[in-house]
C-alpha cells in the first residue's frame, strides 16, 4: 500500500475542529453543547451583503479574474483610508479567504526549509501553511502571566539565523486577544529592517479593539513598505465566514507578481463571495457599532466569570474575540474530551478549544484553553455555569494553587 506524504503526516490537526465528533454524538445522546471553540460569529451579516445575494441577476456565473473583480478591490482602496493605510489598486489581491492569502505569501516568499518567527501560541494553521510550504515554523514563547507581551528583542535575536525569512503576527492576535502596543510594533519593525524580513501580518481582527490603544498596522511602519505583508478577510469583519473571501495585500511588485502565478493555478476567488463582500462595504456605521457594542459586552460577560471561577484565571483581551484561560485541569484536552463524552450539568456542557494546539513547544499551553465569545451574553453565563460545575466535578482537577 503507498504511504503517506511526510508533509501529509506532519499536518497538525486543528485543535479547533478535531474534537467536533465528540460534540455530534453528544447533542445526539440529547446534550445541549455551547460551543466555545470556534470563531464563528453568532452576529448577523449586514443586510446590504444579503440583499446583494439575493438579487443576483445573471445568466452565467462567470470565472472572476485571478486577482479579483476590479471594483471590489477599487472599494477596498477607499475602505483601507479610513485606517490611514493608502493602497493603489493593484496592491490588492482577492483570495480565497484570508486562509489562502497566508497560504500563497508563504509559497511566494518561502523556500523548503526556510523559517518563520511566530509568537507562542498562534493561530494553529499557520503551522499548517508552513508544512505545506515546506517551511518551518520557529516560535517565540508568550507567557499568560504577562498577558502575552512580546518578549525582549534578544529573545527573537536568538531565533534568527541564515535560514529566517520573516516574522509573522497577528494583531489583534488569535487565540490570546492580546493587542500589539507602539513600542512592540517597532521592536517588530526594527528587526524586519535589520535582517530584511519579511513580515507577515493577519490584521483580520482590526474592527474589534477594546482599549484606548491605537490600532497599529504594520502598513502603517516605517522604512519596510517591500517587507511587509497584509493578510485580511472579511469573515470577522462582517460574519461572513462561509463565502471565503480574503485579500493579500503588498507594495512589493515582486512579491504580487510571484502570488499572482499561485492565483492563476487556482483559477480564481469565489465570484459570489465577492458580490456579497464588495456590497458590505456600504454596511451603515450603526452596523459596526452594533457588533462592536456587542463585543464588549460578551468580553465583560466572559472574563469576569471566568476569572471567578476558583483556579481559573484570564487575562483581559484587548482585541479580537478570543481569550486564552488557565484551568486547574491536569490536561486541559482530556478535559474537553471528558466534558463532551462524559459531562453534562442539566443536560447542557461546554465545548472549548485546547490550547495546546496553539503551541509548538512540547507541554506549552497543556492547563490552558481558547474560549471564542461568540454566544449571546445569556448563553456565555450559562455556559460559565457548566464550566464551573465541570471543574468541580473533573477528576483530573488539580489544586488552585497548583
């Protein structure tokens, strides 16, 4: 029988997804599950995003072209000033979610065994896109008890060696909510300009900032317009997820004309998408209010029950929709296997997302999990209710203190 590729073996499983199966045969024993795992936004799609699907008109649904529809990304340009982020048109390509633009910057800019510095813990797929661009992912441990802060610049001067091509962040970060400051932006920047890196940035969470701290871009950084990178989508922005529409943003013409071969291979990006995502940029103001209003709320909800829970302890995020916890659990995933195959508190458990998996360093993240505050606020106090009673009753409890 033929093998396996080791690429096809050394892909990470999501810690976000794997354990679904174990939620299905829950509801199917009759168990309401809340599901705290994915980022999934609960919050409607702006009605000008709807009604621009529903009143498609057209007798053939055509291939767009490789790079996107030409008024969309026109659009975009206009969208992109309002964060003091000025673009020509052209530095703008459309992707198959922001999934693929991470993925085609990697395949552009990466050779086999070059090497990516990504702050601990991260999103789990940018190990995956890595992997598949024969790449290899070094990390740069964060630690929940500083609130995930960028470590000294020594730390990242460690890292790098002949083989490092760049640095990638997300900011707001996925899974910690932790929000990039001034001074940790140009830390970023000087080392990009020191060692010429590239540096990849996912800014997808740019609408959900809960603090008085700017927004900082790596667009907006000094002096490394060639080396920089933008990974964007829609998804977050307006909850539209499922009609996988991203962008790949760059000044840098080599590195566009090299994503545009990978955009030609793969045709083109969703042609539906792009109707629905160009016509939510006329979302209303209130719109985002709304959702944003909505955010914060769901975050107070959240950490501070959280933080009530004996043993359990959260950081306050300041951005995105995700918090990464500490539970006085032995392993936080036999955890969230137990409360899925084994738990229920009248009739309802919690599903949550392992952290572990945001982490390459053995034993990293082992007592902690991402919790997505993507329920209503009446769902996330019950939710923290069955949390509670699941610790108290897991026998892999461990002491508050230890």
């Amino acid at each position: 029988m033929p093998k396996i590729s080791i690429r096809g073996l050394e892909m990470p499983e999501s810690p976000i997804r794997k354990l679904a199966p174990l939620a299905v045969q829950a509801q199917d024993r009759g168990v309401k599950v809340y599901y705290l795992n994915i980022g999934q936004p609960d919050l409607p799609t702006p009605e000008i995003g709807l009604a621009a699907l529903q009143q498609i008109d057209r007798k053939v649904l055509e291939y767009s072209p490789s790079q996107g529809n030409l008024s969309y990304r026109k659009k975009l340009v206009d969208f992109y000033k309002k964060y003091k982020i000025n673009l020509n048109v052209d530095d703008i390509i459309i992707t198959t979610g922001g999934s693929e633009a991470v993925l085609f910057a990697f395949l552009a800019c990466l050779n086999p065994g070059d090497e990516v510095i990504i702050p601990e813990p991260a999103y789990a797929n940018y190990m995956a896109f890595a992997i598949s661009a024969g790449a290899k992912i070094r990390t740069i441990p964060t630690t929940i008890e500083d609130g995930f802060a960028l470590p000294p610049v020594e730390k990242f001067e460690e890292l790098i060696n002949e083989r490092t091509k760049g640095i990638m962040i997300c900011n707001p970060n996925n899974p910690t909510g932790y929000l990039y400051t001034r001074s940790e932006m140009n830390q970023i920047r000087d080392l990009v300009k020191k060692y010429d890196l590239y540096l990849f940035s996912d800014e997808v969470y740019r609408e959900y900032i809960y603090t008085g701290s700017p927004y900082i871009s790596a667009c907006h950084l000094e002096e490394i317009e060639d080396n920089v990178i933008l990974i964007d989508s829609v998804s977050k922005r307006y909850s539209e997820c499922g009609i996988r529409i991203g962008a790949l943003i760059t000044k840098n013409t080599e590195v566009k004309a090299a994503v545009m071969k990978f955009c030609q291979a793969r045709l083109s990006p969703p042609l539906i998408g792009q109707i629905i995502a160009e016509a939510s940029l006329d979302a209303p103001e209130e719109y985002y209010r709304s959702i944003y209003d909505e955010y914060v709320e769901r975050l107070k909800c959240l950490i501070d029950g959280l933080n009530r829970i004996p043993g359990v302890y959260s950081p306050i995020p300041m951005g995105a929709f995700y918090t990464v916890a500490k539970l006085p659990v032995d392993d936080s995933e036999k955890f969230c296997r137990w409360c899925l195959e084994e738990f229920e508190y009248q009739g309802e458990t919690i599903m949550m997302a392992p952290a572990s998996g945001f982490y390459t360093t053995p034993g990293a993240g082992i007592d902690q999990v991402r919790i997505a505050y993507v329920l209503q606020k009446s769902d996330l106090e019950k939710a923290l209710v069955v949390l509670k009673k699941a610790l108290e009753a897991y026998p892999g409890r461990t002491t508050v203190n230890g």
